[in-house]
C-alpha cells in the first residue's frame, strides 16, 4: 500500500497529508495496512447527506467539492485532504454531499481499520486521532472566520 500511495501522491505519503503529521515512516505503513482505495469519476458522489458514516478519506488525486443539500458549495479540497472525519468520529449522519470534481482515487479509512490499530498500536492510534482533530480544529477556526466576516458585513 506504502509504494501504490508514494506513485499516486507522487511523493511520499508523510508529507502532504495532514493525517500522517508526526508519523514515522514505520508508523504510518503500519496505520495503512488494511487500508483500502476508491476510484470515482467527476460527478459521482462519494457520501451523501443523511447517510451514516462509518469512514473517512483522503483524497489522493483528483478534487472534491462539499455540497449542502441544496448544491451549494461549502468547500473545496484537493490531495491530501481528509474528508468525511465529522460523521466518522462521531458516528452520525453526513451534514452534506461529497462530490467528485475531477476524477479521483480516495483511500478509505474504515472504523474497524482504526479499532484494530487502537488495539494492536495505541500510540499510532493516538497520533492520528490526535491529527483528525487538528484537522477539524483548523476548519472549524475557518468556518467561524467565514461566518464572523459573513455577520460584520451585514451590519
């Protein structure tokens, strides 16, 4: 898996994704092990809004918008970012769509994947959960940005 994803990333994996910061190259193989990838085409949805979400990806080519029910555009990613952690982590329906933009190839990221590193490798474990909530931090920072200068405008 560690040689498939360093040719599609066309880099190593540990740098560039946000989810292996910290992680040794030992660490991040071993984390990766039963991992498993996606290939979807411009227009296919990854996750839709009300389905419960029992994984997470990264994206490793292509791009993906974030879509409300309505389609409209909540955000943008492209390689490397993580999508779909806030109905992975807290076991709850997806808040919106996940839309393929430019053909793509995820690595999917499962909870029986995560319980068995919990198990096998806590401190792994504990290094990624640590990076998913870093993650989800920085975005809720930028979210609370957009909505802070959303609100002065209209005053």
């Amino acid at each position: 898996m560690w040689e498939y994803l360093t040719h599609q990333l066309h880099q190593n994996p540990l740098h560039g994704v946000p989810l292996f910061e910290e992680l040794s190259y030992d660490e991040a193989r071993r984390f990766l092990k039963n991992a498993s990838t996606l290939a979807l085409r411009a227009g296919e949805r990854l996750a839709r809004t009300g389905d419960m979400g029992d994984e997470a990806f990264v994206l490793l080519s292509g791009n993906i918008e974030i879509r409300d029910r309505h389609g409209s555009i909540l955000a943008r990613f492209a390689k490397g970012a993580v999508v779909g952690e806030m109905a992975y982590l807290a076991a709850t329906p997806r808040s919106a769509d996940i839309v393929i933009t430019r053909d793509a190839e995820v690595l999917v990221l499962t909870k029986d994947m995560f319980r068995k590193t919990i198990e096998r490798d806590p401190s792994v474990a504990s290094k990624v959960l640590l990076n998913l909530n870093l993650i989800l931090s920085e975005r809720l920072l930028a979210t609370t940005a957009q909505l802070s200068a959303h609100t002065t405008q209209g005053f």
